[in-house]
C-alpha cells in the first residue's frame, strides 16, 4: 500500500486510484516512445490490424477515416492474434470511448465512425484524452452515482451498478494495455533476432 492509497477513504476514490495508480506509475512510461513499426507489427501471419482503406481482407472493416480496423461478427474461433495497433484501437474505441459517450456526456461514437490512428503518436494521444475523460467521469460519480443502475447503454447489465461497471472497466484496461507492453517487448526481442538472422547471413 502506498501512502496515497492509505489517505483514501472513498470508495470512489478507490476505484479512481485502482487504475490512476498503475496508468501513473506503470502503464503510460511503459507505452512512451511506441513507434510506428511497432504499432503495425504482426508478430504472426493473418493478424487483426489497423490498415489504410481497402487494404485489408477481414470480413469487417471499420473506420471513419483513412484506416480502418479488421473484425468480424461473430468473430472466428480461435480469433486471429491481434496487434498493438488494434489493441489500442479496442480499448480506446471499445472500452473507453462508447463508455464515455454513453455516460459522460462525451459525443456519440463506435467502431465504425471512429477515425483510427495512421500513427503510434496519433493513437497514444487518442489513448490520453479518452482515459482522462473516464477518470474525470468516474470521479464525477461521487459515492451516489456508483449505486446508480447503468442504464439501457450496457444492454443486458442495465441494471447493474456503475460502481460494477467501472470494476470491469478498470481491468478491461489493465488487462490490455499489459498486452500491449508485452507485445512490445516481443518486438523488441524479436527485432534483436532479426538483426543476429542478418549479420549471420552476411
């Protein structure tokens, strides 16, 4: 425990901090610097990605813009690896911002009118301002909007709490963006391979 998890005596203020703390302290240093090859690295043949415009061959390609991110409905099984550029897509359009706009007061968005990132900068920006706009609408809760059901927006889980909601939330996050930083320390590993590959073969 550390000391400002000590002075905490909200249980909105807990559940701010469950994820404040790990973004703060792990996550965001972890994702610093991502750089573009490494946003679009397929560490297998057929992964999901993020592509420009009619490039890809998924049954669903979606976006607003110049890229458009590869899914299908019902997704295959088992579903195809997924890279650092869809994950972050994910979780910024499907974990973050849909939830934003449904209880925030953020403008209306989804997978299909969602203008994906052409770069890693571009998404880690993105990233940025949907995670501030969710730690600002948590904290706007206050202790009796966490008791409060969370609506038609959460289809079958209407009824549930938004204390819940921000639970589930908050892993979602957690869970992947460490993806995230693991798949960069794939690449890297695997960048190191393809040198020694190269200076073997010369």
């Amino acid at each position: 425990m550390n000391d400002r998890t000590a002075r905490i005596e909200s249980w909105n203020e807990l559940l701010i901090d469950q994820f404040g703390w790990h973004w703060d302290h792990q996550l965001r240093e972890r994702l610093a610097g991502l750089r573009d090859d490494e946003y679009f690295w397929e560490p297998v043949p057929d992964c999901w990605n993020v592509r420009p415009r009619g490039t890809g061959t998924a049954p669903v390609q979606a976006g607003s813009g110049a890229m458009t991110i590869d899914f299908a409905m019902p997704p295959p099984d088992p579903a195809p690896v997924t890279t650092i550029a869809w994950r972050l897509g994910h979780v910024i359009v499907g974990v973050l911002a849909m939830r934003n706009a449904s209880h925030f007061g953020r403008e209306p968005v989804d997978y299909f009118t969602h203008g994906y990132a052409e770069t890693a900068a571009e998404a880690l920006a993105q990233l940025d301002e949907e995670i501030a706009w969710w730690q600002a609408g948590v904290a706007s809760l206050g202790e009796a909007g966490l008791a409060r059901p969370c609506g038609p927006a959460e289809g079958p889980y209407a009824e549930s709490s938004m204390a819940r909601l921000v639970l589930h939330i908050n892993c979602e996050l957690i869970h992947h963006l460490s993806e995230v930083c693991l798949l960069r320390d794939l690449y890297l590993h695997d960048l190191d391979r393809r040198r020694e590959d190269a200076g073997a073969v010369t």
